[in-house]
C-alpha cells in the first residue's frame, strides 16, 4: 500500500467490474456538479450500520427511501452512507446486499446512493476480522464447506511444511487439540467469506469500486473524519490516495502469496508475524536484498503507515468528535475556507448522547448514534439536508431541526 507521502507514485484505481459501472459513473458525476453546480434538493446521511438489519430498514423507511418491500422510494434524494456497514452485527450480509440493490435501483428515479468506505470494509478486505462472528461466516457457508475447509487445511499444512527450520513457532493444525484448534478459528462459511471479500468476490468488488471522501453541495462526507493537519490538495486528492491503497494491497498480497512468503488465507494478523518472522529468520541466515518478495514484506511490516488504516487517515480518525473544539476551532476553519465547503458529515464515533451532534457551530455533524443496539445501546439515525434546513431523524422519534453551518446553500426545490 502507498503511504499518504508517496502520492506522487501511486496508482489511481484499478480497473473496475462492469456490474458497477452504472453506480460509478452516477457517483462521479455527482462529484463533478459538487464542484461548481447546484446541491442536489435533498441529502440525506445514515453512518455506522454494523450488521443492524432491522433497525436499518426501519430507519430507511421512516425517510422514506424505502417502502415496506425495499423498493426505492426516495426519487431524486442522494443517499450517503458513510461506511462501516458491516462487522460486529449478525445480519451485515443482508445489510450490503440491501445498500448495494439500492444502488442499482435509485437511478432509474433519478437517485443516486453512495455507499463509502468505512473502516470497518478496509478492515475486511485485508483480512482483519476481529469483529467477524462465527455466525456471520456461517452466513457464507457453501454446501460443501466441510470439505472446502478441509482441503485449506491440507493445503496450509503442505505450507507450513515447507517453512520448516525457518523460525516459526506456529503448531501445526494435524491432529488433536491443535486439529481442533484451527477447526474452532475457522469456522464453516471461513474460507467462503474471504473469497467473497477478495478482488474477484461480489462484495470484495463492490467495496473496492466505492469512494472514502464525497462533497455533496457544500458538505464533504467521509467516514472518521479529516484531520485538519493532514495534508492533501482536495477532496478528491485525498479520496484517490485512500481508494489507491486497496489494489495496492491486492497487488502487494498476491506477491507475497506467490512468493509462498505467506499463506493466501492467513488473516492479516497472522500474516503480518508471519511474514515478520520469515523476514528475521532469512536475515539470520545471511544477506537478504535478493529474496522475492522481500519489498513486499517490507511494505506488508509497514502497514501502520497505510493511510486507510492510520489514525489520522480519513477512515479511523475521531478528532472532529472527540477532541476540544478550541483546539481544532481555527484549523478546521481554514480547512473548510481552502477546500470551499461548509460542513463535513462523519461517522465512525459513537455519539455519547445516541442522538446526531452538532459540533465546531454545525461545522461538523456526527451522525454514529450506535444504532446496533446489542452493542452501543443506541437507534438508527439520518440526517437530512433539504430546502437548507438540517434535520435530525431517530427510528420512533420526533424529526429534530438542527442548526445549519453558517454560509451554507440553500437548494430551492422544483415547485
């Protein structure tokens, strides 16, 4: 993956499926009127989902995106949702096939849905799954995937067998408790989930083909936030940089896949200490600046520095919602002035209140309020931006105006 200070090196976008061309091209084209021409007539804004189905639903049809059957309903609205879709609650597959037939459906009433990456998608692709239940791969589960997980196992034995003598200290899955062990860390629907999250899965493809940062009229929306000290020429600079570093990933995994540095369905974890050990063992053994792949394990040790995972990178930061807003007050205003907009809607931090927060004078607008309940104790929430009024809405509550930022644009509907 590029780190934020190679952009000059770094590829744009890999080349995308022909399924979600449609989507794309309505997306950039809303990217482009952002720029210079008029807000769309209404916006409305839902963050962290994290598998919520019912609530989720319930939310969509109390704005009236949805009916009852999951039919679009929402005409010309844009809808933003601002990541994390998935992880944590059981029912995420049934989340992202719901956002992305949406997708499909919204334009042909002239709508247009733009689903971002939240953390919580990256983290998926790459193979962090620490918040992936056991029911959640089982969603996954193909009739044959007892004897799908038993040719992995066979396969990561014959791996394991070949780095033999080379530092590793894991004990291999042959049989007995270790057997069981491995059995217990991959569950039934395992090796099914990370197919369909890779490069050539339905979802991993999908994921891949959606944007981190959008400006929609005057407002950016993003998933953590942007760190007033994070520098990058504009919105689109600095979505491009993040989007980069999934092929990037792709490419730098599949190198170390075929230079057998790594197994392909380690999770990222394991593959990181893996790779770390394979790294200290070939320097023991002596001069290591010719064995493949060794850039790609340098890059894979240096993740921490990936944009899409850092802490101040558009994905995980929380800044905007957690630190004093005297601190942040004037940066976070030139930002704005440089970039022309007047407001940025985030994600990714539970509001302490589980109701959407205004923060900075409505400069920001945090809209996480914990809707998976199991979880955060909270409800589902949207913020809707219409006829230049800012408006809260909770899943059985009363709508609640919100004071909008000043400057901002007052879109006139068709009458």
């Amino acid at each position: 993956m590029a780190h934020q200070s190679d952009k000059a090196n770094m590829p744009l976008r890999s080349p995308l499926p022909r399924t979600f061309l449609p989507t794309i091209v309505a997306v950039t084209l809303l990217l482009a009127s952002t720029a210079a021409g008029p807000a769309p007539t209404r916006v409305v804004a839902v963050g962290d989902v994290h598998g919520a189905f019912d609530e989720f639903t319930a939310l969509l049809e109390e704005v009236g995106l949805i009916d009852s059957r999951r039919t679009w309903t929402g005409g010309a609205t844009t809808f933003v949702q601002t990541g994390d879709i998935m992880d944590r609650g059981p029912r995420q597959r049934e989340c992202l096939d719901l956002l992305m037939d949406l997708q499909r459906q919204a334009p042909r009433d002239g709508g247009t849905v733009v689903a971002l990456l939240g953390n919580h998608e990256v983290m998926n692709v790459i193979g962090d799954l620490r918040y992936v239940r056991p029911e959640m791969f089982r969603a996954f589960a193909a009739a044959d995937a007892e004897q799908r997980r038993e040719t992995a196992r066979n396969e990561y034995l014959a791996f394991l067998s070949a780095h033999a003598g080379h530092g590793h200290d894991i004990v291999a899955p042959a049989d007995g408790e270790a057997r069981q062990k491995w059995i217990g860390e991959h569950p039934a629907g395992f090796f099914e989930y990370r197919d369909a999250f890779g490069p050539d899965g339905a979802y991993g493809k999908w994921i891949r083909s959606n944007r981190s940062v959008v400006q929609v009229g005057d407002g950016v929306f993003v998933h953590g936030g942007i760190d007033p000290a994070l520098m990058f020429e504009s919105i689109r600079d600095l979505d491009e940089r993040v989007v980069a570093d999934l092929p990037a990933f792709d490419a730098m995994w599949k190198e170390l896949v075929d230079a057998k540095v790594i197994w392909r369905y380690m999770t990222f974890t394991e593959a990181v200490r893996f790779a770390a050990e394979e790294l200290a063992w070939r320097q023991a053994e002596g001069p290591v600046g010719v064995f493949p792949a060794r850039l790609a394990v340098l890059r894979l040790l240096g993740y921490k520095t990936w944009i899409t995972v850092s802490g101040d990178g558009p994905l995980w930061y929380r800044g905007l919602g957690t630190e004093p807003e005297a601190k942040l007050d004037a940066s976070l205003a030139a930002m704005l002035a440089r970039l022309n907009v007047k407001y940025i809607v985030a994600g990714h931090s539970v509001v302490a209140s589980k109701q959407v927060a205004t923060r900075f004078g409505s400069r920001v607008f945090l809209i996480d309020t914990g809707m998976l309940s199991e979880v955060y104790a909270g409800r589902g929430s949207a913020l809707e931006i219409r006829d230049g009024q800012f408006i809260a809405h909770q899943v059985g509550a009363t709508p609640r105006l919100l004071p909008p930022p000043v400057g901002s644009k007052v879109p006139v509907p068709a009458r």
